[in-house]
C-alpha cells in the first residue's frame, strides 16, 4: 500500500474543526498533494483499492420542489419533463445485473403522491425478482414521510441517499424556498436510520457565501451524526437558475481543488464511509472522477438511464453524457480505473464498512 506522508501520518480521525477548516484553505500545491495522498493511503489502508459500481437510473426530473439552484426545479419552463416507465427501469437494472454491477440507484425529483409512492415500491418489488435479490438498491428520491420510506424499505430498497446540501442552516435558507425546512431535512434523516438503511447524505461545494468553517461543520456533521455513504459535489451555477450570473466569473479550477479537499478530508475522518466521486466532477474536468478516486473517493455511479432521457435530467450545466452501459463503455472504464491502480468490485453490493461496524456495535 505504501506509506502516508510523515505529516499527515496521525491526523486520520483526530483532525479539529480548525485543522480540517485550514486544510480546506490549502493553497501550496506541495501540502494539497500530500493531502490527497494522505486520504488515498488511508483508503487503501482500510478499504482495500476497489471501486464499487452503482448503476445510476434517474427515472424522473418531476420535481415538486422549486431549489433555486437546480435545473430540475418545478418552476423551471424549459425543462422537458419526463417519467420513466416500469419497464424502462427494470431493463435498466436487468442491464446492472447482467453486467456485473453489484448495486444500482433510483434516482429522481420528489415526489409525495400516493400513485407515485405505489409506483416505486411496485418497482422494487419486480427488480427484487427479477434479479434473485442480489443487486443493492439505493433510492435518492427527496424528502418523504417515515411510512414511506418504511414502505419502499420493506419492498426492497437497503440505502437512502438524501443531501443536506450544506448544514448550515442560514446557507440552507438562501438556497431553498421557504417551504423547505432544514430541521425537516434533519428529521428525514432521522427515520432512515431508525428504519434501518443505509444512510447517506452529502453537501454542495463551494456555494457562494460558504466558508471553510461551514464545510468543516459539514464534515463533522457527517461524523456525528453516523454517516455510512456521502455523496458530494461541487457547485455549478445552471443557466435556469438565479445563480446565472455567476456563470461568467465561475472557476472551475478552484471548485475542482476545493472539491477533492472535501474528498481527502472526509475519508481522513470517516476512514471506512463510502464516498462517490460524483459525475459533478467531470463536469469541471474529463477526468475529475478519477481525481476524486484517488483522493479518497471508492465509489463511481456510471449512467444507465436510457439516452433519450438523459440530457432532460440536467440538475447542472455540462453533465457528461458518456455511455458507460455499452460494452465498450464499460471496458473503457475497467481500463480507466485499472490504471489508478484500483480494481472494480464486479458483482459485489459493496456495502459501506462502517453500516456493518454500527450494526455490531449496536448504534443502529
């Protein structure tokens, strides 16, 4: 595995909110390498070097919600909106199968209608079935009730992926309508875990008004509150958006570096979590998903919505429309990962280590 830079040797869990908010400031390229290798090193050392796959199907951009930072925002006209049918899912997650994915994600804009929440534990059921129980299923579909998210639970689904976008509740509020509440989004949180999934969640990057106080609050938070996956990503203003205007002056650069701090950190603090290097990342760079791997990251989420529909799921301008479902896609991508040194876990749900450790230890 190699050794970790003599200075960050000890830091793993340790780190301060004042070590982990300077860290966040590093602009001396030196310390930020030794940063990133220090969290890669801390990856290996206790997850081993393979990458898990999550075969993502985003089965819908109808969203009642109105996030001003979102492209899929409810009051967003120039979205051409779209739901997937049964069908369409279930061949895509027969596809996740058939190719050795060992987990998939339903992920989609929030929806609470009765016929909506019917469609979705109907749909576990079948992918269930049809693929003898073996693929993970992770849902990331917004805010719900506790029966809710106890109803799609019992049809089969084993984690729930709902971002925070920043624990802040002040920056909560700037970037959210009035009738979205940060103690709700708390609370939400709250009935996953008592339910008994795996719970993620995760935090913008870069916000404007965010300070590397508030993203050492959120890394924090993260450990305090028992995480098991993370999922984080820079922010991108979208042209549909209030944030427009930042556009011209946007440094892709700067969100890219910050973003793979977040990265390194995270794992120094939560060392057996699972972090995806998100899709946002190659939006700022073609290879900012292997970026986010070797600072720590051991998850990629390769697209498997169907490509008719993958340009209307745009919740940030730039989004790679890679096919990663076609064997050529997917041989590239072994390719890509067997060249960071890592290997993909082919066939394995890839479980985060520290839900299992939680279990045993009786926090569940």
């Amino acid at each position: 595995m190699g050794r970790t830079p003599s200075s960050f040797r000890k830091i793993d869990k340790s780190l301060s909110h004042s070590d982990i908010s300077h860290m966040l400031s590093l602009r001396d390229p030196l310390a930020n390498r030794r940063l990133l290798d220090a969290a890669y090193w801390a990856k290996s050392r206790t997850l081993g070097r393979t990458v898990f796959l999550r075969g993502l199907i985003e089965i819908s951009n109808v969203c009642r919600r109105n996030c001003f930072y979102c492209g899929i925002r409810r009051d967003n006209a120039s979205v051409k909106r779209y739901q997937l049918t049964q069908d369409q899912i279930l061949d895509a997650a027969r596809l996740a199968h058939a190719s050795g994915f060992g987990s998939i994600v339903l992920q989609g804009g929030e929806r609470k209608d009765a016929a909506f929440v019917d469609f979705i534990a109907r749909t576990l059921t079948r992918i269930r079935q049809e693929t003898d129980r073996q693929l993970g299923i992770t849902l990331s579909l917004g805010e719900q009730s506790a029966d809710t998210y106890g109803t799609w639970f019992r049809h089969g689904a084993d984690r729930y992926l709902l971002r925070l976008e920043t624990t802040n509740p002040d920056l909560f509020r700037n970037f959210h309508p009035d009738d979205q509440i940060y103690a709700d989004r708390l609370e939400c949180l709250a009935h996953l875990r008592r339910i008994g999934y795996q719970v993620g969640t995760g935090v913008m990057i870069g916000l404007p008004g965010q300070t590397p106080d508030d993203l050492a609050d959120d890394i924090l938070f993260f450990k305090e509150h028992d995480i098991d996956m993370v999922g984080m990503g820079p922010f991108i203003p979208h042209p549909d958006t209030v944030h427009a205007p930042l556009i011209a002056g946007f440094d892709r650069r700067r969100q890219l570096q910050l973003s793979l701090r977040m990265i390194a950190l995270t794992r120094l603090v939560l060392p057996d979590v699972n972090i995806a290097a998100t899709t946002a990342l190659q939006a700022l760079d073609p290879e900012g998903r292997e970026l986010g791997l070797k600072a720590g990251a051991n998850v990629v989420m390769p697209n498997l919505t169907d490509a008719a529909h993958r340009g209307d799921y745009l919740l940030y301008p730039g989004k790679p429309q890679l096919d990663e479902a076609s064997p050529a896609g997917q041989a590239d991508l072994r390719e890509t990962i067997g060249m960071l040194g890592e290997q993909i876990g082919f066939g394995l749900r890839g479980d985060p280590l520290h839900f299992s450790r939680r279990l045993r230890s009786g926090r569940a």
